[in-house]
C-alpha cells in the first residue's frame, strides 16, 4: 500500500512540475511563434507549400529546440544547485 501512495503522490508532483514547466515555457515563446505565424500570413498564400515549409522549419523545429532549450537551462540549474 506504501508503494502505491509514493507511486501516486511522486505522478502528483510530475503533472504540476510539466504544468509549470509548460506554463512558463508558453508564457516564454509564444510571442515568437505567433509572430512566426502572422509572417507566413502575410507574406505566403494560404496552404501553399513555401507556407508549409515556412511555419515547418521555424514554427515546428523552432518550438521543438525552444523546449529543448529549457530543459537543458533547467539541468544546468539543476547541476549548479547539486554543487
């Protein structure tokens, strides 16, 4: 029975460490991503390919290293706080 409190209570702490993380990182980033949305408006036709390559390489591989960005800034927090 210990087991599954500790199991249960450890997920608790999980889900509210992403939530923030989550939050913090949207709270971060999503001033660049809509500006990256409002460019391919702007200057690209709507589903066209240059558009979909566009929001592809800046929006979709730009949020994937953004997020990799802050988990690597939260280790090295991390790592200097274990020092």
């Amino acid at each position: 029975m210990e087991v599954l409190g500790l199991f249960f209570s450890g997920m608790f702490f999980v889900y509210v460490g992403l939530a923030i993380f989550i939050w913090v990182w949207w709270k971060s980033c999503s001033w660049l991503f809509i500006w990256f949305v409002e460019v391919s408006e702007r200057y690209f036709k709507k589903n066209s390919w240059q558009e979909k390559l566009f929001l592809g390489t800046f929006v979709g591989l730009g949020g994937l290293a953004s997020i990799y960005l802050f988990i690597y800034i939260f280790l090295m927090i991390a790592k200097d706080i274990n020092s």
